[in-house]
C-alpha cells in the first residue's frame, strides 16, 4: 500500500489486485446463489433456471456455487479479518450515524480502514455465510440425503431460506453503501481512493498509509521518455 502524488491528485492504494479479484469472484458467486436459489425457491420463479439452461441444470449447480462463495470468501476473510476486530472508535462512530447519513462527519472519531457499518456487514456475512453452507448440506440430497433425517432436511429449509433471505438484505446494505458514498467504487474498481476521500471517511487509516511513504508520481518520467541503452 502506497500514497501517490500523481499529475492531477493525490491518491491511496487500498486493495491490491488479488483482493479485488476474489471480492469479484464473491460477489459473482453471491449473485448467481441468488438467481439459481431463487429459481428453486418458488415456482413463481422457476423461469429464472433459464439462466443456467434448466432446471436440473440449476439444481446440482446451485450447492456447488455454495461451494465457491464459501472459498473465496474465505480467502477474503483471511485477508480482512485483522481489520474488522470492533474498536471504542467504531462504537462512538455509531453513536453519530445520523450525522453520517447527513453528511456531517466533522465531529466524527478518526478510524481506521473500516468503520462500525462496514464491520457489521463484515461479521454478519461471515455468520451469514457459514449457516448458509450448514443448512445447504442438510438439503444437499445427492451426496446427504441419507445422513439427516426428513425433520432435520425440513427444519434445514427454513434455516436457510431466511438465511437467504437475511443475506440478500445485507448485499442490498452494502451496494447502496458503496454508491452512497461517492468515490467509493473506485476502491474496488482501480485498487485506489483519492487522497480526500482517505482524509474524510478514514482518517486514522490514512495517517498510518502515510507514515509508510509518499510515492511521488510527478517526478518519475514516463517509461521510455529519453531512454538510452546502459553504457
């Protein structure tokens, strides 16, 4: 991680290139469950199977994007744990959330690289995620259906439909998060943040960036500029 002065701004590197490929791979995986389970879920909305060329198609693809969701994520989890232990600057942080919402972050404590909305998120996905991969092998009937029995595959239904369900509305939290707060997307887009952003939404996440180095951009000449063969 790096602060750069470039030509026109100052930026932050916030994700490197493996972390925003397996934040992708998570998201896609998460949107896909979505469309397969929902296809599975309801009648009503067995024409989402299309996606996947069928219904039996849909159905033995479905718990094997489980599978993918839980891996990926738990490399992301590896990778963001130590970021996301619960700090007394994230509870007074929550104290203000309506001066957040507002805009009005003047009188906010500085954190660090996440904030307490973003830690939540984090915990409850976590959670989130492992009751969807148990309740999903209850009802994975091709490789478990003789280990349970029909009470604990019903009781296994619920659980994970309003685990489904519980997961949805986080995703939909974190999207509109992450529009909601402009120059956000870049983060995950470019691998970066502007400088200003850093200062106004994670001050004490910045200050320790800049403490390892500011890379000066501006005074390194473009590659291949005058370039001369080694004497």
């Amino acid at each position: 991680m790096a602060v750069r002065r470039e030509e026109a701004r100052t930026t932050v590197d916030r994700y490197p290139g493996r972390v925003r490929v397996n934040h992708w791979v998570t998201a896609l995986s998460l949107i896909l469950l979505a469309i397969s389970g929902a296809a599975l879920f309801h009648p009503s909305l067995f024409f989402l199977s299309s996606f996947f060329g069928s219904g039996s198609n849909t159905r033995w693809l479905h718990p094997w994007l489980g599978v993918v969701l839980l891996a990926s994520f738990t490399i992301l989890f590896i990778q963001m744990v130590r970021y996301n232990f619960w700090t007394k600057a994230d509870t007074k942080w929550m104290g203000h959330i309506g001066e957040v919402m507002s805009g009005r972050e003047e009188n906010l404590p500085e954190i660090g690289k996440y904030n307490g909305a973003q830690k939540i998120v984090f915990w409850l996905m976590t959670l989130l995620i492992i009751v969807l991969f148990v309740s999903g092998i209850v009802i994975w009937y091709e490789y478990f259906g003789a280990t349970f029995t029909i009470e604990q595959q019903r009781f296994g239904h619920i659980v994970h439909a309003l685990a489904a369900v519980a997961m949805l509305l986080v995703v939909i939290v974190h999207i509109y998060a992450g529009f909601y707060v402009r120059g956000t997307m870049s983060a995950m887009t470019e691998g970066k943040v502007t400088g200003g952003w850093a200062y106004r939404h994670h001050r004490l996440w910045l200050r320790g960036e800049a403490r390892e180095g500011v890379i000066d951009e501006r005074q390194t000449p473009p590659r291949g500029h005058n370039a001369r063969p080694a004497e």
